[in-house]
C-alpha cells in the first residue's frame, strides 16, 4: 500500500476514534481543570413534567433548535446531540446526557470584563405537532435539566399565560411574580391561558482560577413567545463568565439543602429513636432477664425435688415456690423449700419444648435462602452507607452521578459470598434435625436438598429485582422515558451477576456447607431434637399468638425510622440531594437494635406459650417492618407529592414495593439472628433430663 493509502485510512479512522474517545477526554471535565481557551461543554440531561421525577424525557424531544455553532449538525465534526460517555450507575439512574450543541470556551483573565457570548438559533415554522409538544410542556409546567462540568441547573421550559401585552406591560413589568399576579387575574376572569415558552436564557458561570465554581441559569420573562402554528422561534443563550473567590471543594453546598436535612426535627427524631432504644432495651432486661431468672429457680428445684421425693405430680402453679426476685422460698427451718406437697413438679413454659425448638422449620431450603438474601443485604447497606460517609476521603457520593448506584452494584456482587454462606451454614444447621437428614445419617446427605438451597439463594433477589424492573422498564420504553434502561447496560448487568455474582455465592455455598457449626462439640445444638414433634397447645392466651404480635413488633421497628424515612423519599422523589450520611448510619444502628430486641419479646411469648415453631415467626416479626414502610409510602404519594400519570405512579410503588421487600429481608434477617441467640442462651442455661 502507498503512503497516500495509509493516509486515507488514518483520515477516515481518526474522526470514529475522535468519536469515541469524546465521552472520556473531553476538555478536563474529569479533572475539574481547566485552562484558557479549553473548550466546556454544556450538556442537556432531560426534560420533564416537575412533579413527576421519573417521567423524563430526552431535552431534543422538545422541537429546540440546534444552536449556530461549531457543532451544528450541518457542521462536518460537530457534537450536537452526541452521547456522553457514562457509567453503569449512570445509565440505571437515567442520566443519559447529551451534547447541547453551545460552545462554551474557557475565559482568559484579560478578557472576563467582555461582554457574554450570545448564541442564537432560529425554528422553522412549527407544525401542529411540534406545537402540541410545547403546549403540553407549558400546561404540565415542564422543567429542563442541563450540566456544565458536572453542575447541575434547571430552568422551565414555559408558562400557561393570558394574553401576553397586558402582562408584559408598565403595570406588571416582566419579572414571574407579576407574571403569576396576571394569571390569577385572568383565571379569576374565567379567561383562557395559552402556552408561551421561554426564548431567553442566560447562562452565567463563575470561576476561580483554572476550576468552575458555579453555574446559574435564568429565563427572561420578557422573552416568553406565544405558541402558534406557522410561527419561528428565535432562541438566545447568553453566556457570561464571572470570577469568584470561592474555593473548589465548596461548589457543591450551594445544592445542599442544610435548612431542611439539618433541622431541629431531624436531630430531635434522632434522640428519640435513641430514647425508644434504651427504652427497649430496659424492657427487655427488666421483663426477660428477671422473668427467666425466675424460671431458671423454679426448674432447678423441680430438679431438686425430683432429687429428694419422687412420685409426687399434683403441683399445678410453681409461682408459689419462688420469690419475685426467683430466689426460691424457704421453709421455716431456712432451707429451700423443695418438699412437702409441692413436690414432682413438671416443666412448664418455655422448657416444655426444649425437644423441639431446635427442629428444622418448614420449608427449610426457603428460609435459608431468604437469610441468606437477607444477610447479604445488611451486609450491602452498611457497605452502601459506610462508603458515602467516607465521602471526604473518596469524593462525596451525591457530587456524582450514579455513584451511589455504582456502589450497590458494587457491594451486591462481593457480598454473594456472605449470602452462600449464610444460607449453606443455616441449611446444613438444621438439615440434620429433619427426616430426610436423619436417613441420610446427618448433613452430609440430601443432594437434592443442597441443590435446591443453592438455586433459590442464587436466583430469589435477582428473580425478583429482575421481573419488577422488566414492567417498569418496559413501561418507560412504551413512553419513551430516559429511565428505559438500555439493553447494552442490561448486558453488562447479567455478565456481571453471571461471573461475579453466581460464583462467589456457590463458593458460599460451598464454604457454609463444610463449615464446623458446633465448635469442638458434635450436636449444634445444646439440646437434643425429639424424634417426634409435640403437639402445640391450642388454648393459649392471645398474647401467646404470634399473630398478635408481630403487628407490634414492626410498628416499634417503623417508629424508630419514620422520621428518617420522611427525609428519604423527599430525597427521592423530590429533588433533593441527600447528603447527612452520618444520621443515616445513626438510624441503621438504632434500627438494628429495636428489630433484635422486640423480635426477643415475640419469640419468648411464643416459646413461653409453648409454641416451638419460632424460627419464622421471628422472620416475619422482624421483617412486618416493610408493610408499615410501604404503608407510609402510600401516605406520602397521597399527601406530600403532586404525581400523576401511569408512568409516575408505576415506578413510585413499583420501586418502594421493591425497596419496602428489601427493607423487610434485611429486617427479618436480623430479627431471626436476635432470636436464634436468645434461644440457644436459655437452652444452654437448663437442666434437661
């Protein structure tokens, strides 16, 4: 081949290269650097209704013009319209940006003091349906959102208005609270609003030194142009760059809504969830831990008299032989009381079923998936939370788009080991205590079994994330919202759950079923597991009935967060950007600790009422949480938002079911952990004949 050959393919390579290495070199827009003469790019985000989050579309949906710049599309090289490079997190949390098609240009010092850039472009006359398009933007008052050098701003994109010449004049002037005093007006008048879009923008950037520091966006009023068919709208951005002495790491505050997040309620709701703490923990301590030094005297002197007489079983109450304090009587001559009538007294209570309480539950391969499920959650969010208040350390999470999502990614796939673990040690636990772990000679039997614990672990979460987020995606792809997830982000979701997901949880596995649970002893467990079940009594009081309980148990787990919860969903669904990473680790803590302790309270009235069938019992206790979050949420769309439309309410409810299910995995998970330790404490601590 001739030189000039290889100089034809360099020409025709070096423009794709250029394309795409564009959404990663840019000017220094990763660095946050800049010199004079840099080129900054602007980039538009989406468009959209503002009390519907989630119903965004692509800015260009709207018929804006395509700025007269370098980068118009009729200019060979120019970037209108271009993709941005952007993660995964990115892509999942709809953050598609693309090139605006402005030309901005990074200011040298001698030349601040000119006057801004003024970038113009002219419409062709609108069609019906490009009309249509900017009337509904105006009634549905639709905002806009656009990014220079990772700074958000916003601005809308019109207004419903009378008839513009009485608004705009001498008495109303051109600012939005006359304009708004002219709507009122006319609305009261019975008149008809038509729609006007903003046609004048300005763009002003301030800067310090070789940094951005801050980005305003302001519309004129006076530029608002009425809709009609047939009409050409010139649209203006003026672009001003300004100096400023603020520093770089203080950019973002302005964004921080610290009035709201760090308000007296947030840190009053703190000391009293801290409160309800140690309130819990007191109950637990007075009611448990003297009602069970109480049993343990009345069982160690059914012993003692079994030691002195036997034969005797006509005693029906027991409470008669201890103090309150569970110090046992004397008789007159200052010893125990263990003879005379009282003597042969049988177990009561909770010991009653200490051939039982050990015995696998139902649906034994479930439940060990779902604490698995439920252990790789808790691990993922104190991962998740631990990382954003490490934010100074690493760059603040909510300065960046998708980080927070890129970290669950992140902790999810590394935490599957712990959830094969989890499920594999808790299967071959109790494995062994069910008819097919007996035939087989203990755990090392029941293939299928092992198989099928292995399956749900690896399949349950991502089945279900996966078939709630296939409806809503293919809600947002009918509607044509940016918050379609696209197919390629969908494959690399599934090579990531295949190749890093999916082994570490058969490795779990794997480990959790050659994993030595009853240390140098060979049973697990300290008692032994009767061969047949007892039967569970049928008349027990109602506060014996787990039913009865659970409801109470989730309603102080929900008391403790709700207040937290308030400051999530706004940051959700109502544009703020969450950032008191620390109350959040705060509240986790709290949670984790009113979940273990009122799922004690549960298990010991059920035990108590010798009901052995504890182990989901204290899932759902634990796990009832969700239903009062997800009853919340219901409120909260009600009372606290403006949404409307199917879009939005499909991925508000479809999310907070989602996140409300997570929630009570996670719950569950602990309240079952909590449970698990008290029963085999008080199991440890008797004598069993």
């Amino acid at each position: 081949p001739t030189p000039q050959s290889h100089s034809s393919k360099m020409n025709r390579l070096l423009p794709l290269l250029a394309f795409l290495l564009a959404g990663h070199t840019g000017a220094d827009e990763y660095t946050h650097k800049y010199k004079a003469g840099d080129k900054v790019d602007l980039w538009v985000n989406k468009v959209g209704p503002y009390a519907n989050p989630q119903e965004a579309y692509e800015y260009y949906i709207l018929p804006y013009c395509a700025p007269d710049t370098r980068h118009h599309p009729d200019n060979e090289g120019g970037a209108f319209n271009a993709l941005k490079a952007h993660s995964i997190g990115e892509a999942l949390g709809g953050h598609a940006l693309r090139h605006s098609g402005h030309d901005l240009v990074y200011p040298n010092d001698s030349t601040i003091g000119e006057t801004g850039v003024l970038e113009t472009c002219t419409t062709k006359p609108l069609d019906a349906k490009q009309v249509a398009l900017f009337a509904q933007a105006a009634q549905d008052q639709w905002f806009y959102q656009m990014y220079v050098d990772d700074l958000p701003v916003w601005g809308m994109v019109g207004e419903m208005l009378p008839d513009l010449d009485a608004a705009k004049g001498e008495k109303f002037g051109s600012d939005l609270s006359h304009l708004e005093e002219a709507v009122a007006r006319h609305e009261e008048m019975g008149g008809e609003l038509k729609p006007y879009v903003y046609t004048k923008r300005t763009l002003k950037v301030s800067y310090n030194e070789d940094r951005i520091i801050k980005v305003d966006l302001t519309s004129d009023p006076a530029s608002l142009t009425e809709v009609k068919l047939g009409t050409s709208l010139k649209f203006e951005l003026d672009i001003q760059w300004t100096k400023t002495n603020t520093p770089f790491h203080f950019r973002f505050d302005r964004y921080l809504d610290h009035a709201f997040f760090k308000h007296q309620i947030h840190w009053f709701s703190i000391f009293n969830s801290f409160m309800m703490v140690l309130f819990l923990m007191g109950l637990v301590a007075l009611i448990l831990l003297r009602t069970l030094r109480k049993d343990y005297a009345r069982y160690a002197l059914s012993h003692g008299r079994r030691d002195v007489e036997s034969g005797h079983d006509d005693d029906d109450d027991m409470d008669e032989d201890v103090d309150e304090n569970g110090k046992p009587l004397m008789d007159n001559e200052g010893r125990p009381n263990v003879g005379g009538p009282m003597t042969g007294v049988e177990d009561s209570g909770w010991k009653q079923v200490h051939g039982d309480v050990f015995r696998a539950p139902k649906f034994l391969p479930l439940l060990a998936a779902i604490l698995g499920t439920g252990w790789q959650l808790v691990t993922l969010g104190l991962g998740v939370v631990l990382f954003a208040v490490a934010g100074p350390l690493h760059g603040e999470v909510h300065e960046e788009r998708g980080e927070v999502l890129h970290a669950i990614l992140v902790f999810y796939s590394l935490s599957s080991i712990v959830a094969g673990y989890a499920s594999g040690s808790y299967f071959k636990l109790y494995f062994a205590t069910t008819p097919a772990g007996r035939s087989k000679g203990g755990s090392g039997g029941g293939a299928t079994q092992w198989q099928l614990t292995m399956a749900l672990t690896v399949l349950l979460l991502p089945t279900i994330l996966a078939g709630g987020l296939s409806i809503l995606n293919g809600i947002a792809l009918m509607y044509g919202t940016i918050y379609y997830i696209p197919f390629l982000a969908m494959l690399k979701l599934f090579f990531l759950w295949v190749f890093v997901s999916v082994p570490l949880c058969i490795l779990g596995t794997l480990l959790g079923r050659h994993a030595k649970l009853g240390g140098k002893k060979s049973d697990p467990f300290p008692c032994r597991v009767n061969a047949i079940p007892r039967p569970i009594p049928d008349d027990i009081p109602w506060y014996g009935v787990p039913a009865n309980l659970i409801p109470f148990a989730g309603l102080l787990s929900f008391g403790s967060i709700f207040i937290e919860l308030y400051y999530i969903l706004t940051s959700l669904w109502n544009y703020k950007f969450y950032h008191v990473y620390g109350f959040l680790l705060g509240v986790y803590a709290i949670l984790i600790l009113v979940v273990c302790m009122t799922t004690i309270i549960v298990v010991y009235f059920c035990l108590n009422s010798e009901n052995y069938l504890w182990q989901w019992t204290a899932f759902y206790s634990g796990g009832s949480t969700a239903l009062y979050v997800f009853l919340y949420s219901i409120y909260y769309f009600a009372f606290k938002t403006s949404m409307n439309g199917l879009v939005q309410t499909a991925f508000y409810f479809g999310y907070m079911l989602l996140i409300s299910l997570g929630l009570g995995t996670l719950c569950g998970t602990l309240g079952h952990w909590s449970a698990s330790k008290f029963v085999r404490t008080i199991f440890q601590n008797v004598k069993v004949d």
